[in-house]
C-alpha cells in the first residue's frame, strides 16, 4: 500500500488527539485513502513535558528543521494557536514543499490572503476544515457541497463557549459570571474567555465563511460584534415570555446593496433548530438558492471532533482531492470581492428593546414619541406590574419588541429614549432573527 | 476558461432543475469548479413534450447515441429512474467512456456492485450524492467528510413523503388515510405511494449508506422494514404522552455481534433533534467515535435542492474530486464485507406495546405473566378510565413500555398476548430510540 509521510507541529490538545488518530486506527486512513498516513515527525517546544499519547522512538523532536529538511514528507498539521511564530512557521512549510493543515482561525482570518497567495505561488495548499466549528464539516460543504448554490445567508452559533455560558443563563437562570464560572469549571472556557465571549473568535469564523460563501474579503474587526458578557437573564426571561431564546449569533445575508455581517445576542423563536442548540454544540443553518435551508449541529471543538477534522483534511490532502479544491476556488485571491459590505445604519431589523423606566404617569408616551418620530413602529409590548425588588433603583422594566426598522434608526431612538429623564441610561438592544431564513 | 461537456439523459422534474441550474447559472460553475459545465444534449423519449425550461438549439434529442457517439461529452447526469431501461443506460453510458452522476437509488440498492465493478474496469466513475436525502449533501459527508472515524450508528428520516403524513397526524391528528390524501393534494406523495409509505425507499436509501459507512454489502430488501400505513393516531397520542414523537426512522448501528438495520416507525424522545423533523424534511444523525454525533437536516427531495446534489456532482466529477474518491474507497467492490447483518432476534431494543384489551378483572395479571415468562421487564404503563367510544368493539387500550428487552422476546411475547381470549388480536409493537445514541 501506497504510503504518505506527515507531521504534526505543536502536540497540544488537538495535536495529541491528531497523533492518536494517525497511530491507533491507521487502518482507516487505509481504508478511507487507499495509503497509509505515516506519521514521521511531531515537534514539540518542551521535549521534556509529559504527553497524552505514546509516539514511536525518533518521532517527537524539538527541531521544526527535522520537517522542513525531510523531503519525504508531503502533509504537515499546523496545530500552534495565536498569529507568531505560526505565521513564519506556515510560511517555512509551505516554502520547504509541504502542504498544509491547520485549525487555526485567528491566523487565517489576520493573514489568509498572504499564505494563500504564497501556497499559490509554490504550487501548494492549505486545508482548514477544523479552523471553523471544529467537528461540523461546514467548510467542505460551503466550498463543494453547495457549489450549484448561490448562498444567500448564513446564520450560525460558532462560539461552544458562549453557547454553553448563554445556555446555563437560559436553563439554570444564572447570571453571567456564575455560568462563566461553571464553564471554568468544566473546561469549556479559558481563564481568560475574553475572545470566546466579546464575539471576537466568532467574527474570525465568520470572516472565513463569508469569505467561502460569498467570496467577500472582509477583515473580521470590520465585522460589527457584541459579545454576551452584558447578557442579563432579565432579557433572557423576557424573551422567553415573547417566545424566542437568546443565543450569540453570528450572521450573514447577501441583500441587493450588498453583505450583511454581525455577530451579537440574537432572539430566535423558540422550536426554529438553532434555538434549540445546547450546551457547548455548534450549528450553522446555510440558505442556497436551489438546495433551500440546510441545518448542520455537532461538537464544534473538544480534543477528538477537531482531530477527527484534521485527520479528514489530511486524507484529502494526501489523495489529491485538496490540491483540486484548493486550485479551482482561488481562496482569498487578489481577485475583486464581488460583494460590498452594506453601510451598518441601512440594515434592516427587528428589535427586542428594555429600558429601566421610573414607574410614573407620561413615560410611555414619552418613549413611544421617540420611536414615532423615528418611524419604527412597535409589535408588542410588556410592561409587568412592579415587585419590590426591581423597584429597589426606584425603575421597572419596560420591554418593546419593534417591526422591521433600519438599525441606525433604532440606535438612534434608543440613545434618544437613554437620555430622556426618566428613563435609566443602561438600555439592552438586540436583534431579533427573521424566521423567513430558517423557513 | 477550460470547458467540460456535459448531458442530461432524462429531463423530467430533476433533469428540467439540472438544465436550469447549467444553463442560467453558468457563473457558478465556472466561479466554483474553474471551468464552464456545457450543456451539450439533453435526451428525452418524446420530443414533442412541452418542458419547463428553454434549451438552446441542437440541445434537444430522443436519440441517445447523440451522447454515446459524442466522445466530446465527458459527463452525464442519468435522471432516468426504476432499474430498465436506467441500467442499460448506464451500462453503455460506462462503455462509451462517461463518467455518471445519478439520482437512482433503486438502481444502486439493486444493481450497484455491477455498476460500481463496471466503471472501476473501465476506468470511469459514478457520483451519486442526489440518490439519499437529496439537498443534504449526506454521501460526501460520511465518505470524505468523516474518514477518520469509526461510524458507531446513524438514525435518519429517509423518506420525506413519510415524514410529511407522520407529521401532519401528529399535529393535525389526522387519521392515516386523510394525512395521505393531503400529501397527494400538495404534491409530496404519489398516486400510488406504497414504495414511500411501506419502509422500502428508506429501506434502499439506508443501504446505500450502510455501504459507505461500514462497508456492509447488504441487499436492501433484507432490512427487516415496518411501513407507517398501518400507523394509528391512537399511538401518536399514548407516545406524546408519555414524551415521545413517532418517527419513520431508519436505524444502523455498529454492535459487537456485527450491523443492526432497520426502517421502522419508531418513538423518539421530544426534544432531541430527530423528533423534530417536521413536514417533508429529511434529517441525519451520524454517530462517529472521535466526531462525536453531527445533525444533518434539510430538503430531502424536490426539484431544485435533488438538482443542486446533481449539479455538485457534476462538479467534483468535472474537476477530478470525484474520480479520486471513487477510485480510493471501492465502493460496492468484491471485497468481503467487513461486517455481518446481526439476526434480528437478538437485537436488543426498547418497545412500545399497545394491546387493546377487555375492561374486566384478571386481565393485567394474564398479560404481565406473559411479559414474565419472556423476561421483559415494564418501564411504564398506561391505562386510562375508558370512555364510551372506546368501549364500543368492547375494548379499551393498554399500553407498555419495556425496558431493554430482544426483539425475538419481545415479538413471541406479543404473539402470545394477542392469542389470549381477553385481548384483541390486532396489536402494536414498535421500537423506542435510545436517547444515548443522540447524546
């Protein structure tokens, strides 16, 4: 049987799970390949730190030189988190004749065109499948499966983290720093979540998918974004009294002037499926022209499903069908985004609204004048009679959920309505998901 | 632009779809696949039929030796449906050197592994992403998508014609036949639905996939299949109580005596995703062991979603995506299958049993020993007060659900219950889904 040597740099986490994929079930990559994926080097920083797996003698090394001088071997999974040396290091295996794996989203969502364009150059390619919602094959469905499509939108929940932290809110009526805390706790979040829960990883994501699906160049921090960390279980019980849950959606629509991109807190209506997606699962719901909405759920990180995406690209890679993909898609070429990033303010959207309101004859009238004034008219409204702990600040919360209203219009109102003496400052804002997506 | 000829033989709802999709969308395929798909004939048996879409001059035929004599066109899609005259097509279409994209999973079920041979001896291939769950692109996901993993069992809602009746009796509680009548009415069941209602599309389809995801070579017509034409609204409504959804599903698992298949209805847990699955959708759970279980969900069948797997056929067909993997996985080949169908008797499995029994003393004692005597072991049971209707045959139903118990048990132990004199004959046994294999 025909044999393809690889290697893994940076042996963490998905590293490991990548290794034991390779050594203990070589028999698939047999069966689903044709040839044998024969694992020859795996680089490490610390040759001395304790690993979760068993490596034959000769392969851990602390020399990146033992890949890059060894001609015989073709694949190598990129497996370094953060931008350097993973962007040198890229660079040098692709410059050496290696094509590339690599689950790394921040470096190709910061440095995508470059390494593209360079893998180009030098005749090679870079697969990516575990960059993006880790087990869930989204990226081979956008750029293969659908490719008699014109994708119209996209919406998806990208981010475990976020998903598992809202979901507690939502299941155990947690505030947000006790559902961080659990999250901690089960290793679903960093001690340091800050990227997971300010939207930041889920624009990275994003920007990779928009880019698959509407061939748009757009750079993640371009990408409008608000995270869950000023997520209140008020809101979560007030939209689930309208019938919608809450969940960190990052979003995408081609409209005729252009691509709508976001990700923020999104009501969706409770028993439309990505509602339904709990703890720390992925999903992604894309809408193609012809082949209608397609909903895909599963692990989108954890040590094995990212592996299992991994190994994946690496079969493709190895028998040849990565090199076509890569060669026919012209990902992140220099050639012209045929889509335009559509102006925030023009958006379209629904709106869920809550102000802290003093309890006093004339405020409704005052706010409803606002948002008159800026022509957004209101769908339903919940203002409950007071209890004596909401009255503790001496205001009660006013909930309005709008009609379809351009988003800088409902800014706008809203700042207006903050500033009205007697409402509170601190307003929520958040879109509310058009159903005619999901059908 | 590199141009790659191509024809359609067959331009009935799915072939008008492929024209459309090859002649006004020609940007896509040249923007995803590098190169111009040309539509060069489409073969129909009567001219003189008025179609659906316009075909540029010369384009038209009813001679199929236009393509087979043509050695320009290099890809066909072969919409022609039932096993004759579709296989001898085939087969010459194979002779003359095309490469095949087809639709036909009644073909494949009964005649893949000489279709598959004859291609692989001629050095040609067949794509067939359009024959399961048509716009869920399920075949490229479990054959290139997840080849690092062991498939561990897959649950799927096959048959969107079944799924539509199910659904609208569970949410319109209609009977079965008023539920068929409203399915013909829009256009989602036949005028003669058997193969649809009685288990065996799915039971084709599910063969297929067991192909490609345990290598298991199995004749579809020995998968034990339960229909849902004797389904009873009755059930729909003792499973919502006790909080499960009835479901056509067809079932594999990977279990250490060998393959359990089946299409049977079946009851699913309410919340889990497959128990959502409404009107003519079909959706697919794949359990893999390092992937964990990802949720396909989408337009099972239809013009243009069955269309848009067609036409990303042709794709990977056209650019060599297609070639590769046909070449590597041997699919239908003479080699012996890797696992052997498990005997139906020893299948362990949860059940639900409805036995409509005399109101009067003794009756529970008689059937409880029966169960017993089998070793089955009652998880619940249900027995309302009767009310008049129901009294009417003299009867009044009594419903079981077992814990883990044989399915040869289990039907012996329904076979003596109904021959006792308190009990009607007529009873209902169906599997329970085990909600472990869903996570």
């Amino acid at each position: 049987m025909e044999k393809t040597k690889v290697a893994i740099v940076g042996l963490g986490t998905v590293g490991t799970g990548v290794a034991r994929l390779l050594l203990d079930h070589g028999d698939r990559t047999a069966r689903h390949a044709g040839r044998t994926l024969w694992l020859e080097k795996a680089v490490v920083r610390d040759l001395r730190r304790s690993r979760d797996c068993d490596l034959p003698a000769g392969v851990l090394t602390d020399r990146i030189e033992d890949v890059l001088e060894d001609p015989e071997i073709e694949v190598v999974a990129q497996l370094i988190g953060g931008l350097e040396p993973a962007r040198t290091i890229m660079l040098a295996l692709l410059e050496s004749g290696k094509d590339v794996v690599t689950a790394n989203k921040a470096l190709l969502a910061e440095h995508g065109g470059e390494l593209f364009d360079r893998a180009r150059a030098l005749g090679r390619c870079i697969a990516f499948e575990a960059a993006v919602a880790g087990g869930v094959p989204i990226i081979t469905n956008i750029s293969q499966c659908f490719s008699a499509n014109q994708i119209l939108g996209m919406q998806g929940i990208l981010n475990g983290t976020s998903n598992f932290i809202v979901s507690q809110m939502d299941e155990q009526g947690w505030e947000y720093d006790q559902a961080v805390t659990e999250a901690q706790r089960r290793g679903f979040a960093e001690a340091d979540p800050t990227m997971d829960v300010d939207g930041t990883d889920a624009a990275q994501k994003l920007a990779i998918l928009a880019h698959l699906a509407f061939g748009a160049r757009v750079h993640w921090s371009r990408i409008p974004r608000v995270g869950i960390d000023q997520l209140s279980t008020t809101d979560m019980r007030f939209a689930k009294e309208l019938g919608y849950r809450i969940k960190l959606i990052a979003h995408a629509r081609l409209v005729p002037a252009g691509l709508e991109l976001s990700v923020a807190p999104t009501l969706i209506r409770i028993g439309i499926p990505l509602a339904e997606v709990r703890a720390n699962y992925n999903a992604i719901n894309v809408i193609g022209d012809a082949v209608g909405d397609v909903f895909f759920h599963g692990q989108g990180a954890g040590q094995m499903p990212t592996a299992s995406a991994v190994v994946a690209d690496m079969i493709d890679v190895a028998v040849g069908r990565t090199p076509i993909t890569f060669r026919t898609l012209e990902l992140w070429s220099q050639r012209e985004s045929p889509v335009a990033m559509r102006p925030d303010d023009d958006l379209p959207g629904r709106y869920y609204m809550r102000f802290q309101v003093q309890d006093r004859p004339g405020v409704m009238a005052k706010i409803t004048t606002v948002l008159g004034n800026w022509n957004i008219s209101i769908a339903s409204i919940i203002q409950h009679e007071p209890d004596r702990s909401e009255l503790q600040d001496g205001t009660v919360p006013l909930v309005i959920m709008t009609h379809e209203a351009p988003e800088g219009a409902a800014r706008q109102a809203v700042e207006q309505i903050t500033q009205l003496d007697v409402v509170n400052p601190n307003a929520v804002r958040m879109r509310v998901m058009n159903d005619h997506m999901t059908s």
